[in-house]
C-alpha cells in the first residue's frame, strides 16, 4: 500500500532552509580563510624544477629564490601529473613565517567564496518565504501586484522608444 504522506517529515522541511543557510555560511567562511591565507604569503616566485618523482609519488625537487634572495631547493608534493618536468619554470608561492612553500594552483578560493554565497543567498530566501508562508501570508497577491506593476513598466518603455 502506498502512503499519500510524504517520506520527508515535515520538521525537517521546516529545518531545511536554515541547514542550508548555515551551510552557505560555513562555505564563505572557508573560501575567505582560504584567501586570507593565499594573501598572508610573501607572494610567487618563479621556480625551476629539478627534478620529478617517479610516477607513484608525485614529487618534484624546485630551485627557486625565496624573499630574502637565497635560492633553496625543495621537493613538492603535486597533483599536475605529467606537467611537471625537468627544466620546466613554475611559480611557488612562499610563507616565510611559517617556513613552508608551496606550487601555486591558481585561484582556489573565488568559485568557492561564490558558491557559498549562493547557498547562502538561496537559504535566506527560502527561511524568508517558509517564515511568511508559516505566520499565514498568502504570496499569491503580493506575486500577482508585482506582475501588475512589471507589465506597466513594460508598457512604458515600449511606447518611450
């Protein structure tokens, strides 16, 4: 027998918009740490490689002249697969606070920062619209006035041209 009741319960509808709401955040706050710790770095700095691992082990050994203008070699852990060879130029980028460095990927954190501001954005809506939809505010009309006053600003700028 199949049931007319949904599989879902409806407290958990009710939570949804806020778990995402709060995921959006958590993701934001991830991309902004990620580049507040791209913009704590000293910057990039060409390297040359040296040397690579063999295939199980992506590694790679790169010289490259650090801030302070020692030229230090080091070996690197990688995901480019096959391009990273010998002789081949790279950028690094370099903490020296920290003591560490690492091959730079580009710019990791802007999609993240976006997507979370669109998970967040689309939970504030969606907690907005269940919190009206809750306390008994019908949509319908406020929907159907909009709709009214877009077509009169159509209107007009069809006979303003």
């Amino acid at each position: 027998m199949t049931s007319s009741r949904s599989w879902l319960p409806e407290a958990a509808l009710l939570w949804l918009p806020l778990l995402v709401l709060a995921g959006g955040l958590a993701v934001v706050w991830t991309g902004a740490s990620m580049a507040a710790d791209v913009n704590r770095s000293a910057g990039l700095f060409p390297g040359r490689v040296v040397a690579t691992g063999v295939r199980e082990h992506l590694t790679a050994d790169v010289e490259y002249t650090g801030p302070d203008g020692v030229t230090k070699t080091e070996t690197f852990e990688h995901q480019h697969g096959h391009g990273i060879v010998p002789g081949r130029q790279v950028q690094i980028r370099v903490w020296p606070d920290e003591q560490r460095a690492e091959f730079d990927e580009g710019d990791k954190h802007t999609p993240v920062i976006v997507v979370g501001s669109l998970l967040t954005l689309l939970g504030a809506a969606a907690t907005v619209l269940l919190f009206l939809w809750h306390h008994g505010v019908r949509l319908d009309m406020k929907v159907a006035k909009w709709r009214a006053r877009f077509d009169v600003c159509v209107w007009w700028l069809s006979r303003w041209r």
